[in-house]
C-alpha cells in the first residue's frame, strides 16, 4: 500500500493511493465487485474531506495495516466497502498499527 503526494506545495494537489490487496476474513462476499466500489468511492471521500494525515511529511509506504477496529459481520456489499474503507482511513489516520 502506498500513498504519494503530487506536487511542490504544503498541501497536496493530488494524493494517489495503490492497496494491492484487502483481505476480509470471515466475510462471505455475495458481490465483491459491489464492494469494491463502494470501498473505492468512500475511501476517495474521506481522503478528499480529511487527507492522510500519516502522508503529511511527504510518500509513505505501508506494507500493512492491522489492529484496524472489527467490521459487524451481516452488511450489505455497499455497507461493507464503506465501513472498510472507514477502517482502512483510520489506519491512514494514525489508528492501528502500520507495517513498513
């Protein structure tokens, strides 16, 4: 996983985030394209509304992120990628521990 900040100035003009792979264990996917979507819209949200504010310093690469709150096991595909996407900026944002 690594975030890139674009551009000279303090704040970035474009943030570009590459997540190889999301491992969801214990879930039973009936529609993980659907997941994959909704994951990618809020996650895009949340960075555009709060940034990454491990980032702030310049790229960051992060090999993993655990320690990351549960997930409620029963959510709809939409609601699914959602609360990932909410986990996953969580760890961005300093919650969790980060695997460099």
């Amino acid at each position: 996983m690594g975030v890139k900040r674009m551009g000279e100035s303090r704040e970035p003009s474009a943030i570009r985030l590459d997540i190889g792979e999301l491992v969801l264990d214990g879930f039973r996917v009936a529609d993980a394209d659907r997941v994959s979507a909704s994951f990618e819209h809020e996650l895009a949200r949340l960075v555009r509304e709060h940034g990454v504010p491990l980032a702030a310093d310049g790229t960051l690469s992060v090999d993993a992120l655990t320690g990351l709150p549960p997930l409620p096991a029963g959510l709809s595909a939409r609601r699914l990628g959602q609360e990932l996407a909410r986990a996953v900026h969580q760890g961005l944002s300093g919650q969790g521990e980060v695997t460099r």
